[in-house]
C-alpha cells in the first residue's frame, strides 16, 4: 500500500514517527511530501530541492497526518 493511499489513522502513526526522528527526514519544496533524509529526487514529484530543518518537518508531518491523502499514483493513470 502506497503511503497515499494509507488510512487517517495509519497515516498519523507515520506522522508520528517522523516526529520522534525528525532528523532523519526532509520535506520536499517541490509538493511538501515529506522524504527520508538520503533521498535524492522527490517521488512524487522528482524535484530534488529539499528543507531539512526539524521544525519544518514536524510541522509538515503534523499537517499531512491531519488531512486526507490527495496525491496521484501511477495505478490511478492506467
């Protein structure tokens, strides 16, 4: 299961994860996803410019966990 496609309920346990570590993750300026620290390009969106300070990626985390998911998948243009 895509991290898009996760239950409201699986999607804050994530969110609380990577804020307990917020060091080991990033978020990306290109769609605000939020990326484990050695990524190099977005999956999403393949941008590859990224915030790596912890008070932007808690915020972020706390923010996606608290609304629904909205991304495109690749399954979703087949």
């Amino acid at each position: 299961m895509c991290p898009a496609e996760l239950p409201m309920n699986e999607r804050s346990r994530q969110a609380a994860k990577i804020q307990e570590n917020p060091q080991d993750y990033k978020v990306c300026e290109g769609c605000g996803s939020i990326v484990t620290s050695r990524t190099t390009a977005c999956p999403s969106c393949h941008a590859y410019q990224f915030d790596p300070g912890e008070q932007r990626v808690i915020k972020q985390a706390r923010a996606l966990a608290r609304r629904n998911a909205n991304s495109v998948l690749s399954s979703d243009l087949a």
